[in-house]
C-alpha cells in the first residue's frame, strides 16, 4: 500500500444522505463516497508530463512500451486499476466501449495495473485478467506503484484523460459520470483535429459481475478481514496474530459484523484455513456480496458451500456458486456468491470450506 486515503467530510456528508450514491477502493481505506472529478484541469509534475512516468512501467500487455513521444498529438486516457476491485470492474464497459468507439479518432486509453494484494503483482494473473475481461487497450503493469506516485493517485478506479499537449484535463476517482467523461472525449478530440466525432454517447447494458451496483439498497461498505485493516470482527476472543486458532461464531451478529469458525491464522492482509469445514459468517445488506479468495497453494482447489439466513441460496446465487450455494476456489480474485433479485433488510451470509488452504482477503458488495 503506497499513500493514505482522505474524504472530505463534506463529501461523505452529501454522498451518504444521497444513500451511497457512489463508491471508490484506495490504498488504505476501500469502499468509500465517489469523489467528486476536476474537468479541465491543467497538470504539470515538477515541469514534467505525467506521461513520462510510464516509462517506469514494470511490463506491457497488449502493446510495445509507450513513451511521451509515442503519444504526441493524441488524447490519452489512462485508467488505474486493480482485478480484483469490484468499483473498477463496474467501469470496465465503458472503458473497453471508448477505445473501441475513438481508437481511430487519436484516443489512446491505458490501462495502469497498480496491484493491491500481493498475488495482483503475479504477472499471469494479471494475464489472466486482461484476457478474461476482454481488455484489448494498451495495460502497463505498475507493480513498484511508480506510475501511481507520479500521478499522485490515491484511489482504484481512477481515470485521467490528458489532451494532445499531454495536459491532465480531467479526472475522476470511483464510479460514475460517464456522460461528462466521455463528451470531454469527444471535445479534445475536435481539438487535437479528428475531424467530425459521432456525438452520440455510448449506451451501455452491463451485465454479469459488470452490472451497477444497487445503490439504494446498499448498507454495507467494503471491508478486509485481514488483522491489520479489519473491522467489526465479532467472534469471541477476537482475532490472534499470525498464529492457528480455533474460533467460534457469536449467537448473534449485527449489520456489518462477521466472525470465523474453525482453525484459522489471521494474518495482516488475509484469513487462511488450516483445516477442513472452517466458515467465515457475515452480516450484510446489499444486492450483491462478493469475496476476494484463493487458494494458498497455486493450482489446488478449495470446495465450499453458501448459505443465506441459514438456507442454499437458490436464486439469489452469484456467477460462482450454483442454486444449492456450491462452488470451487480455483484462482486468486474476486468470487460473486450472492445476487440477491431483490435486495431489502440485512441478511445472514455464511461460507463453509470443504478443504483447508483457502487465503480469504476482502469483502465487497454491490
């Protein structure tokens, strides 16, 4: 984790009567309010163009190394993301859908991979990821966070888009605001001369784990359950370091709280099971609960099981476990185990593991 993350009061104050209009994932603290973007915004760092910074990038996917003098004369969006962020996969469509529509107009889109967890950093996952999730754009891989420092940026997703003179003209932090982003767009690109742009804006239907979130239903906000960055752990005794323990479910949690059963170590970014039928309980409401997990060993598999208020999910299951609440951990990303048709009060939901050596990272809902 490379800076700490700041939300202005009055921010959270607006966004949070609004009923969560928004959220954005950072380096320390995760799902918190959209912040508000700067349009038309001039950008210098120490007289350099933030795009020399890219430069720096560790490795490039898709794409020959890009360079300042590669992109002169271009519009450039670049987009700063991580797998298995939940805020950044809700934008993907219409990032993918803006370098397809203006690649031929000058706009150059990048996607900077900064990773959070340490298993981001694993080239193949990353591999993995650009494939899965149909990324065709140049992707700089930005293990050291260098490109991220130069940028001075501090959220996941996080979108720049810098005019053909290599000016930060615009950015926004998390979800939203796709019309205004996009018909800045369109404007540099009459400006750098592509001539007539189609002014129509791109009609998105995201679909699968793509799909918006639920906004007004949404009462639970992401939450690691690593020791170091969790919160509202519940289960008695409360979490040990770095060592086997065996932990028990309270009788009773409250909205937002989650507990362990079975032989866990707690260790500062993760939870691992050290033996067979361990489950991690949480108390949540939202749409849709997703679990960032995988194996402790590379290519093994770990069995498990959902329930929701005690019973198989049925149709309220995710993309990766089917109506009798069954699933596989097969990689190291984000899992969907719960798409609820209808989402309304708070709701109980428990993950047992069949098998040991499951590494359990973060929450997030939707």
């Amino acid at each position: 984790m490379s800076t700490s993350k700041l939300i202005a009061s009055a921010v959270l104050a607006i966004t949070l009567g609004s009923a969560i209009a928004g959220f954005v994932r950072s380096t320390e603290m995760l799902e918190e309010p959209t912040v508000t973007e700067i349009s038309d915004h001039t950008s210098q760092i120490g007289g350099q163009s933030e795009l020399a910074s890219l430069e720096w990038a560790d490795e490039w996917l898709n794409s020959q190394p890009l360079i300042p003098s590669a992109l002169r004369g271009k519009v450039v969006l670049i987009d700063f993301w991580t797998y298995t962020c939940i805020n950044w996969l809700r934008t993907a469509p219409y990032v993918r859908g803006w370098a397809e529509k203006y690649g031929e107009q000058g706009l150059v889109v990048i996607g900077v991979h900064a990773p959070e967890f340490g298993f981001e950093k694993n080239i193949e996952n990353v591999r993995w990821a650009v494939k899965n999730f149909r990324i065709n754009y140049p992707v700089a891989v930005d293990n050291r966070h260098a490109i991220w420092r130069a940028f001075k940026n501090n959220y996941w997703p996080a979108l720049y888009i810098i005019d053909a003179q290599g000016r930060v003209r615009h950015h926004h932090f998390g979800e939203g605001d796709y019309e205004q982003s996009e018909k800045l767009i369109q404007k540099l690109l009459a400006e750098a001369g592509a001539g007539d742009t189609d002014s129509n804006l791109l009609s998105i239907e995201a679909r699968g784990i793509e799909a918006a979130a639920d906004w007004g239903s949404l009462r639970s906000g992401e939450n690691h359950v690593g020791y170091e960055r969790t919160q509202n752990f519940a289960s008695p005794g409360g979490l040990v370091p770095n060592q086997p323990r065996a932990y028990a479910l309270p009788a009773q949690l409250r909205l937002n709280e989650w507990a362990l059963s079975g032989d866990w170590t707690a260790r500062s970014d993760a939870e691992t099971l050290n033996r067979p039928n361990g489950s991690i309980a949480y108390r949540f409401q939202a749409r849709d609960l997703h679990l960032v997990m995988g194996p402790s060993v590379p290519g093994t598999r770990v069995r498990y099981r959902i329930l929701i208020d005690g019973m198989p999910p049925g149709e309220a299951h995710g993309l990766d476990v089917d109506e009798d609440g069954i699933g596989t951990v097969t990689e190291q990303r984000l899992y969907q185990l719960i798409r609820q048709p209808r989402a309304g009060s708070d709701r109980q939901f428990e993950i047992e593991f069949l098998d040991p050596g499951v590494e359990a990272f973060a929450f997030t809902f939707g």
